[in-house]
C-alpha cells in the first residue's frame, strides 16, 4: 500500500488507521478536522448559558450536549475506538435527561 492515509492492508489483524503521511506528517485526519471544526460551535453555546436568560440557558445547555456528543462520535471513527461511540450514547442519554430535570426546577419562571 502507498504512503498517506488509509487503512492496513488486508492481512493485518489490527486495523489500525495509518496516520502518517509521505513527509511523516502529523497524525491528522479529516474527522479530526470536524471535531475540531464542532468545537468551535461550542463557544456561542458557552456565551449563551453564561449571559442568557434561563430558557435561553437551558437551550444553550442542550446544543452544547448536542455538539459534544457529535465530537465523540468524531473522534471514535478518527482513533477508531469503539468505546467512544459508546461513551457517546451515554452522554446523549444523560444529557437530555439533564436538561428535562433543569427544564422541571425551571418551569415556575417560565
């Protein structure tokens, strides 16, 4: 197989992703490059939840659970880690379930 990105050869039981490059680059793939891009979207969500009102900050608080279960999910498929699709599902779960329990201690100033 050629250098640059891509899988193992066929024969090879690990799997592994080959991260290095022709010039023995930096290990950098493009499903790191969108996780990095969605971290970005996580800095209106912090502003949002520091400065808004609460239904505001509620919505704030459910997008940036949004965005950092999509980040792990990046990253599982970049590193090729299976328990980061996991740990993904578990923070998706718990965190709609957190945003219905703040939804329920706020519905008396809504």
């Amino acid at each position: 197989m050629t250098e640059g990105f891509g899988r193992r050869g066929p024969g090879d039981p690990r799997g592994v992703p080959r991260w290095v490059g022709a010039q023995g680059g930096a290990p950098m793939n493009e499903w790191l490059v969108a996780a990095l891009a969605l971290l970005v979207g996580l800095v209106p969500c912090g502003v949002v939840c520091l400065r808004g009102d609460p239904v505001n900050r509620l919505v704030g608080l459910e997008m940036a659970g949004t965005v950092d279960t999509l980040v792990l999910l990046l990253l599982a498929q970049a590193y090729d880690r299976a328990i980061y699709f996991d740990l993904a599902l578990a923070l998706a779960l718990l965190s709609f379930a957190g945003g219905m329990v703040f939804a329920r201690f706020l519905e008396r100033w809504i």
